[in-house]
C-alpha cells in the first residue's frame, strides 16, 4: 500500500466505520428495555443504569415517576426514557387539566434539565376497559402542555392486542367495538402530530394457550419459510403478523400511518414447563433484536424498521407466581444474564 497520509487516514477512518458497526451489531444499540420495580431483591438504580451502559442500552421505560430511577438517570443523556402516568392516578388527571399542569410539575419538572425523557405514556394496558376513556383527556391536556412549552416529549398511551377482535389473518384485523369507542378517537388524535402509538405483542401468549397447532418455530422468529400467507403478505413469524394485524385495524379506523412502536414484547425463562426455558426465551428476544438491527419493517410496513422494548430487565418476584415473575433478561441479585443475549 501507497503510504501517503491521505491513505493512512482513509485507512483509520474505515477501521473506525467497522469498529461502529460491529458495535450496532452487537451491542443492539437501538433495542430499548423496560425497567420494572417489583421486586424487593432489586439492585440499585445506579447499578442498572452501569449494566445498560454496559451493554450499550440508549432507550428505557418506565411505569411511573419513579424518583430514584429518574434521579440515577440525571446526567446520561444518551438514555432515552419513556416515564408511565400511573393507572391509579387517571382518574383525577383526567377531571381536571390544572391536575395535569400539577402532575408535570411534581413528576415530570424537576429532571427536564438533565434527564433525557422522550415519552410520557397515559396508562399502561387500560384501553379497552373500564379506565379507557380517562385516557385521552390526559393525553390531550399534556400534549398540549408539552407543546406550548416546545418541549420535545411524546405524549402516548400503551395497548395490548386485547384490542383486537379479530387479529387472523392479519389482513383480517379488527379492533373490538370498546377498542373502536376508546382507541379510536385517541389514534386520531395521535395522528395529528404523527405521534407513536405504543402496542405490548407478546406471541409467547397465543402460543401458549395452542403449541400444537401454533409451531414454536414462527413463534419465536426462528422459521424462514412462509408459514401464513394472507393474500400477497407472506409471514414466516408471529410477531410480524401480530403487528400487522394491529396496523389492518387502524387502517380500517382510517389511521393510516401512524408509527407503532412495540412498549413490550418477550418470553418467560421459567413458569410453564417446556414452553418456557432460558433457551427458547433467548431465541425469541435474540431474534426480536435481530429484527430491530435489521431496519426491517414487517410485510404491511416494509419500508419502515421496527422500534421496540424488551420485557424485561430483571426477573420481579412481587409479580403473580409463574411465568410472569420470569419474564427478566437479568438474575437481580447477582445481576447476571439468564441467558447470553447482548
Ligand atoms: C435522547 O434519547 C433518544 C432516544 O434514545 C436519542 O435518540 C437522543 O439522541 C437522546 N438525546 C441525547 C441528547 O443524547
């Protein structure tokens, strides 16, 4: 090689591009986790914030204005987070937007300077259900709140697939007539401003109740064949025809684009037998990472990528016995992995 030092410039700079992207590919840089508290053997915020340094975590959500977590996280701002209003809490916020100015001053006010929150979700799992119309005043008061002060938070709520009806084939996907009453107005809503809708798809719990129809294979991802084939969509895995489903829906309540974003998805360890081991725990959420570093969309969205969170960080033993206290990436005594992953 001609040593000029143009070239051994040109050199360095392409050792430091595959330096990068070995590091994207390994360290699932755009993969978030959820940070559950409800154990009572859980390490310290600081710690965990060190282990998502670690292995180079930069999104993180939380259920609710937790102050030692937001206090820990003063300072990183390479962390996005994504902070919960809690259920409990909808009802008076929702009476009243002096309530919401209140919650944001108490909650949200004290780290805007040195915590990096992108999020603000308005109820976790409550549409549809008894909650569900609590949401959107909420919504709408901090969204108008957030933006009259220019501040670059998203306003949002969080669903599951309870909302749907009909979710096969995902061409067939339809809200419920609770979900169409409760989600509805608020996509619409969301919409406006292009803001995420956030959705939980979790294809261990289809899975679970019929492993014998439903092949472990295109439940965790791990099939490369066309397994549904639903018109000219072809599915080799559940999580992408879950994900349609939900988006067949919107389309059919006239919401077009909206971005969707997985809030969780995941796989127990332990809790139900065969279906539920650390090695198939580790298929799924490796391949779900996979599919986030790929940029890949899913059949219905394939020009954009899919974003999402892993449930969860830690294994929570004040969670109901069973398989959801097993959901968790990390030991959280010891703070070891489970099983490799990152
Ligand atoms: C805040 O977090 C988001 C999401 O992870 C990230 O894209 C952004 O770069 C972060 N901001 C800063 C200042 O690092």
């Amino acid at each position: 090689m001609h040593c000029s030092p143009k070239t051994v410039f040109l050199f360095l700079l392409s050792c430091i591009v595959l330096i990068s992207n070995y590091g994207l590919l390994t360290a699932a840089s755009n993969v978030g986790l959820n940070y559950g508290l409800l154990g009572d053997n859980l390490p310290t915020p600081s710690n965990v914030i060190n282990l998502y340094k670690s292995i180079g975590i930069t999104k993180v959500r939380i259920f609710d204005p937790n102050t030692d977590v937001l206090n820990a996280l003063r300072g990183h701002h390479d962390i996005g987070v994504t902070v919960g209003v809690k259920d409990q809490d909808l009802a008076a916020l929702s009476a009243s937007e002096e309530a919401v100015n209140g919650w944001f001053a108490t909650n949200i006010e004290p780290y805007l300077t040195d915590v990096n929150i992108t999020f603000i979700t308005v109820g976790n799992e409550v549409i549809p259900g008894q909650l569900g119309p609590q949401v959107l005043p909420v919504v709408t008061s901090l969204t108008n709140l957030v933006k009259s002060r220019n501040l670059p938070i998203s306003i949002t709520t969080v669903v599951s697939m309870a909302n749907l009806g009909q979710s096969y084939p995902p061409s067939a996907g339809t809200f419920t007539s609770q979900a169409r009453e409760q989600l509805t107005p608020v996509l619409k809503f969301l919409s406006q401003t292009n803001t995420p809708i956030l959705v939980n798809i979790y294809p261990y719990f289809p899975y679970a109740t019929d492993p014998v129809d439903i092949h472990l294979d295109y439940a965790v991802s791990k099939s490369e064949a066309v397994v549904v084939q639903d018109g000219p969509l072809g599915y080799s895995n559940m999580f992408d025809a879950m994900f349609d489903a939900f988006v067949w829906a919107m389309e059919k309540e006239g919401v077009k684009d909206l971005p969707m974003v997985v809030s969780e998805t995941g796989w127990p360890s332990a809790g139900n037998g065969e279906l539920t081991t650390p090695d198939i725990a580790a298929t799924y959420n490796g391949n779900f990472v996979k599919h986030v570093v790929s940029g890949k969309g899913t059949p219905k969205r394939p020009n954009s990528g899919v974003d999402g969170f892993l449930f969860a960080t830690f294994n929570e033993n004040q969670k109901p016995p069973g398989t959801e206290q097993n959901f968790g990436l990390y030991n959280p005594v010891d703070m070891k992995p489970i099983y490799k992953l990152f």
